[in-house]
C-alpha cells in the first residue's frame, strides 16, 4: 500500500534508457519500481498516461533574493520557487553572496528561506574577504555547506556595480587551498579575465557603443578561455576540486577539455541562455538581455551544444535573477546584468536540446538533475531509485506553449524566450512525495520547502 502511485510512465534516470513502469511512494521517498504488469495499491493513483517521468530538476545556479536592479527582495522565495516548480525543478542552489561576516547574514537567510520557499534549496557560499576567509571552514561546519563561490571577474567598475568583490589569484589560491581540506569541498569559480574587460568596455563606452554586442566584445570568449585555464591551474596545485560555473563559448569549452587532458578535476556548467540565444537574437531587446558571461555567437552556441553531446558538459542552470524592466538606465554600461530563467530550463533542454538536436532523454536528465546531486553531495537526490527522495516531474514532451512572462509565475516582467515556442512541459511537479504543481497550479504551501545540509564528514 503506497501513499501515491504513478502509473503508466516512462520513467527517465541519468544513467540509462527510459523504461516503462510505475512508481510507488511511501513517507516522500521512492519505495518501489513497478513493471509494468506489476499492479500496486494507493492512497491516491495518478495515471501517467504514457508520458516521461523525470527525477525532479536542479538549478545549479540561482540568485534568488538578489536585491539589485528590482525591488522584490524579500519576496522572492515566494515567486521564484514557485516558477521554478512550474518548470519541473524541485532543488535549486542560491549563491549566497554578502561581503558582511557570515554571522550576520546567513542565519537571516535561512530565516527568510524557512518561511517562504515552495522548494528545496541549498546554498553555494562566496568567499569575497579576507574575513570569510578565516570564517567560511567554520559556517561550512555550522550550515553543513560544501560547495563555494569564488570570483575572478568582478573587480574594479563591475564589482561596485554589483556590490561583489573579485579575487586576486593569490587570495583564489589561498581560498581553493582550504577549501580543499573541506570534506566533500568544492569551487565554483566565475571565470573571465576582469582586466581585460575592465579595459576593452572603457574603450567601447568612450566610443559611445551602447549596443548589446558591445558588452559582448568587452568581454571576448578568449577572456573566459584564458581565466578558466588559470583556475584550473591554481585549483590543481592547491589540490581543490573545481567547478567553472556558466561557461559560454568555445575557448572555454576548450580550456575545460585541455585541463581534463592534464588529469585536472574540473566540473562544467553551461546555462540555459548561452544554448539557446546569441547575441544577434537578443539584440533588440538589448539591456534586458545583458548578461555575464555575455551572450555570444551563433558558432559559440553549438559549440556548447557539441560539448553536451560529447560529455564535457556536466550542468546545466539558469543563473536566475528575476529583474524587471525597471532595471533599465540610459547607458548599456550601468544597467545591472542578468535576468530569468529557472522556469524554462527544461522545457527549453527538451525543444533544443531533444527535439531538435536529438539528445537522448537520460542525458538531459543527467544535466538537469543527476550530475548536480552527485557533484554537490546531495544525498537522496536526483535520481528515480528506492529510497531516494520523492522528487518528481511528470512531462508530456509533446506539449507546446508560447512562453510569455506572465505565465511564468515570477516576479520578472519579461523572458528573454518571449515568443518562443517550446515543446515538452511538465504537467506535474511532486516534491518528496506532494504534489506541489499540477496542469499549472502551484499546490506547495510556502515554507514547505527545506534547507539541504549536505552531509560533511568529520576529520
């Protein structure tokens, strides 16, 4: 006798071909994979209907209550989450990013998470000073946090603007020195070479290029290429893993692969937006569509497309933040980068991605949902098996729908794939065990979901 029993699926994990069954779920864990001609009892039964079930998604990469640029601050675990499990996510990382002590802000974080988010969530924490630099062993133990956001862009102009902090390469070697001496530590390094942009955006604005493409060339692929190399270098010698976060072009496809041929542990992820726009496709909506890493070339985007077919991509995220277009200024170089994107991940993976380019259904599951619990130690996780959590998307890959930001469900007034028509939606989010998203309803309450300590061993 289960809880719930998802008949009649195709049900899709990271490391195989989809098979069809059912799934029965018993106190918000996976207790028992049915063949089909297994018949099982249930408090509730939900007919599949033949569609493919995948392990809930995780967002690698999200900046949820990010207060720059839009005034929803405190407001977003509400909206996010809840357009994040319209998308079939069912975890997502927050980069927690202050440059105050840890004590200050991280117990008001989680405060405000307890409260509000729909979905689980776990924290990828900075390392901006040299104050988190003695302290962050300490809140990593404290939170049960493993996983560590280091910056090598980010100085000067672009730093102020987004109130960050940028590391030098010997405060990014002292850092991944000790975050190697964390069980289970990792660094996810923003990797572009902030001199260079630094210095070629000075000379675009003083030439008066406002253009979208401009803050493209200011911050060429090489750029990416070359600080990916450099952490992956200094990452080795201080013998800490390490995870270059949102790769967008060819050099830094080549960079991952060329530190990999050295026998360097290295993790990649690629966001939704660098495979499925380029620069020319966003340029009429300019501003809105800023970004770091920028957007690139149509040649840029198939060549992260390649890498996921090859397996060089681990990852996939959205970089979420959800601005308004409020964020707007008069000049391309002071309007706050980024934008959002969690609730069209995987609607966008299975039209790009499965549709139209025939990757394989595990594979996408594998980039959305099994790679990152692996990667960051989320135990339970990312896969359909027994005893794992209950975290669930149901997806009828057929489905169409035009995105339009209204239907998104978060506090962002624009997409940039409005128009866009994607094929594969899910119908049915379930989040250990409930379902907290169905036919477009959002049925979580606030606050049901949970912070995920990652299991730290002892030294």
């Amino acid at each position: 006798m289960f809880d719930l029993l998802i008949q009649n699926c195709q049900i899709v994990n990271g490391d195989r071909q989809p098979i069809p069954g059912s799934v029965g779920i018993v106190g918000g864990k996976i207790a028992a994979i049915l063949a089909p001609q297994v018949e099982g009892t249930a408090a509730r039964v939900i007919d599949g209907q033949g569609k493919v079930l995948f392990p809930g998604g995780i967002d690698t990469h999200t900046h949820f209550r990010y207060d720059r640029g839009y005034d929803n601050g405190d407001g977003d675990y509400l909206t996010e989450t809840r357009s994040a499990l319209l998308g079939g996510l069912t975890t997502a990382f927050r980069m927690h990013r202050e440059l105050g002590a840890y004590a200050d802000h991280l117990p008001v974080e989680l405060k405000k998470l307890a409260a509000s988010s729909h979905m689980d969530m776990a924290f990828h924490l900075a390392i901006m000073t040299e104050d988190q630099l003695t302290t962050f062993a300490q809140a990593a133990r404290d939170y049960a946090i493993s996983s560590f956001k280091l910056y090598i862009a980010y100085k000067g102009k672009a730093g102020q603007l987004q109130g960050l902090q940028g590391a030098d390469d010997g405060f990014l070697y002292e850092a991944m020195r000790r975050i190697g001496r964390v069980p289970n530590g990792i660094a996810c390094v923003h990797c572009e070479n902030s001199e260079v942009a630094e210095r070629l955006g000075a000379q675009l604005e003083q030439a008066g290029r406002t253009d979208l493409a401009a803050w493209t060339e200011a911050r060429p692929g090489w750029s990416e290429g070359e600080a990916i190399h450099r952490a992956g270098y200094i990452a080795h010698h201080a013998e800490c893993p390490l995870y270059v976060v949102h790769i967008s072009s060819a050099e830094g496809v080549e960079a991952v692969e060329a530190l990999r041929a050295r026998g360097i542990m290295v993790k990649a992820e690629v966001c939704i937006h660098h495979l499925t726009l380029t620069v020319e496709d966003a340029e009429p909506q300019a501003g809105l569509a800023k970004v770091n890493p920028p957007l690139r070339s149509a040649r840029d985007v198939e060549s992260l497309w390649d890498a996921i077919r090859r397996g060089v991509i681990d990852t996939i995220g959205s970089d979420h933040v959800p601005h308004s277009r409020a964020k707007l200024k008069p000049s391309l170089w002071q309007i706050m980068p980024g934008f959002a994107g969690s609730g069209t991940i995987l609607p966008a993976m299975l039209e790009y991605g499965y549709h139209q380019r025939h990757i394989p259904l595990e594979r996408i599951a594998a980039l959305v949902s099994r790679n990152a619990a692996q990667i960051f130690n989320l135990n339970g996780k990312g896969e359909i098996a027994v005893g794992a959590d209950a975290d669930l998307t149901l997806i009828d890959l057929d489905a169409e729908r035009e995105v339009q930001a209204a239907g998104l469900l978060s506090a962002a007034d624009y997409s940039v794939l409005e128009g866009r028509t994607l094929r594969g939606w899910p119908q049915m989010t379930i989040l250990r065990g409930q379902v907290v998203m169905a036919d477009g309803q959002i049925h979580a309450q606030p606050g049901y979901g949970q912070f995920l300590r990652r299991p730290i061993p002892s030294v």
